[in-house]
C-alpha cells in the first residue's frame, strides 16, 4: 500500500515544482516589460526637460504728449536706464498751412500752422518691460491704444533643433557616400537657416520690441523774417518825384560842365565861321564857282 502512495506522491512534488517555475518566468516577463516602461518613461521626461521656455514679448503703444521733442529725449533717457536699446526713432512735422503779415518795407510776420509726430522702436529685456510701458505711459497726456503680446515659441524652438540635428546627420551621410554636391550644398544652407531662426529667436527671447508711437497738438509759430520781394523795398510816389528833381538837376548840371570843358573847341569854330564869312563877303565869285 505504502509502495503505491510512493509514485504519487512523486509525480505530486513534480507538479508543483512545474508551477513555481512558470509563475517564476512570469514574473521575469513582467519585471522586463516593467522596466521597458520605466525606460520609455524616463525617455519622455528626458525629452519634457529639453523644452527650453522661449516666450517673446512683444509691445507697442499709441499716446498723445505735450512736447514732442521733449518725450523723445525721456523714453531714450528711459531705455537707458532699464539697459535697452533704441533701435529705431523718426520724428516729422507736417505743414498744414502758413500766412503772411506785412509788418513794414522789409519785414513780414510769418505765420505757420503744423503738426509733429515720432515713432520710436525700442529693445527691452523682458523683466523690465513691465515697468518701462508704465513709465512711458505716464509721459503722455492720454493713451490712444496699448498692447502687449507674449508669444510662446518652446516646441517650435526645439522642433527647429531636432530638424536641424537630423539635417546634420543627414549632410554627414550624403558627405561620406559622395552625393550630388549641390544637393549637398542645399541641405547645408537648409541648415543655416535653420540656425539663423534660432539665433533670432534667442535674440527676440533676450530683448522685448517696443514700438512707440506719439504726437502732440497743431502748433502755432510766429516769427519774424525779411521781406524777400524787392519791389517792396522801392520809395513812395513823392519821394521818387522829388528824386526826379533833383536827378533833372544834376543832369543839367552835368550838362552845363560838358559844355564848359569844350570852351576852346566852341571858341574855334565860333572864330572859323567868322573866318568863312568874312572871305564869302569879299570874294564872292570865288564860292560860286565852288557851288557851281
């Protein structure tokens, strides 16, 4: 009896050992798959922690000042301060009319009527673009129009790095099995390119870009200036009159002296005419023959 439990109990142990080492491989495939997991995870986290944050600001503003002139020298005094740049400043004044007023024979007032704008664009670091909008605004008399956008450009940023990477690796191929070379060369400027985007995003990254615009009330200016018409400056009626006078005097006077210096010469023919006639009284037959 004993002999036939034996067997059994055999094939019973042999069973059980079969089980335990199924569930044993079980157990690996699981902590294979888990640790698969775990690299993909810590893949994901790696590629969530290389999104570098690239968020451009960008501003612009439209106001009303008293002076011109005046708040161009303080928003430039202003991006000084708060270590920026000024990029861009173009101030113009318009004519919207002019007259004039006769004062006297040579001067006129000269009246004009314009007005006087600017534009301004300016680069600011981003942590003080914040308090210089403030500070511009309390410039002006009243403010027209203020925007401020904050543009996020992390997954383009690193779109653009990955693509430039696979061009890289790409160029690098193309190079070592000696491809077409102008193929070549258009990839290579694909990828400066793509650099160059890059570098200009870090540079909009670094420095916010302000654009200002404002002007101020038609002015009124007044000012004095010399008359440029000559006949203006010609004497009244009588005092010409008088000139003439005087003038028909100095001409006769003139005349009289000519005359006086030419004494000798009046003399001389005075005395050839008497001549002629005295020899035409005695010899008359002689200037009828010369007549005839």
């Amino acid at each position: 009896m004993k002999i036939k439990i034996l067997p059994a109990l055999a094939v019973g142990v042999l069973l059980l050992g079969a089980c335990r080492g199924s569930s044993g491989k079980y157990e690996a495939i699981n902590n294979s798959s888990s640790a698969d997991s775990a690299s993909v995870d810590s893949r994901a986290a790696d590629t969530s922690t290389a999104v570098q944050t690239k968020l451009v600001k960008t501003a612009d503003m439209r106001f009303k000042v008293k002076d011109v002139r005046q708040t161009s020298e303080n928003i430039s005094t202003l991006t000084a301060k708060y270590n920026g740049m000024v990029m861009h400043h173009q101030m113009q004044a318009t004519n919207e009319g002019s007259q004039d007023t006769r004062l006297g024979t040579d001067s006129i007032m000269h009246i004009s009527l314009f007005t006087m704008v600017a534009d301004m664009t300016v680069n600011i670091p981003p942590n003080n673009l914040e308090n210089f909008m403030n500070q511009v605004a309390q410039l002006g008399l009243y403010i027209d129009s203020r925007k401020m956008n904050i543009d996020d450009k992390s997954l383009e940023y690193l779109s653009s790095k990955l693509k430039t990477q696979n061009r890289e690796e790409l160029v690098k191929q193309q190079d070592k099995a000696k491809e077409d070379p102008s193929r070549l060369l258009v990839a290579k400027d694909d990828i400066v390119d793509r650099k160059i985007n890059d570098l200009k995003t870090d540079k909009d990254v670094k420095y916010s870009t302000v654009v200002l615009s404002f002007y101020q009330s038609k002015t009124v200016i007044k000012e004095v200036v010399a008359n440029e018409d000559t006949a203006a400056y010609q004497p009244s009626f009588f005092k010409r009159l008088v000139s003439s006078f005087s003038y028909g005097w100095s001409f006769f006077a003139d005349l009289i002296l000519g005359v006086a210096n030419l004494w000798a010469f009046i003399l001389a023919a005075i005395g050839l005419w008497i001549l002629v006639k005295y020899y035409k009284r005695k010899n008359p037959a002689l200037f009828r023959t010369i007549k005839s």
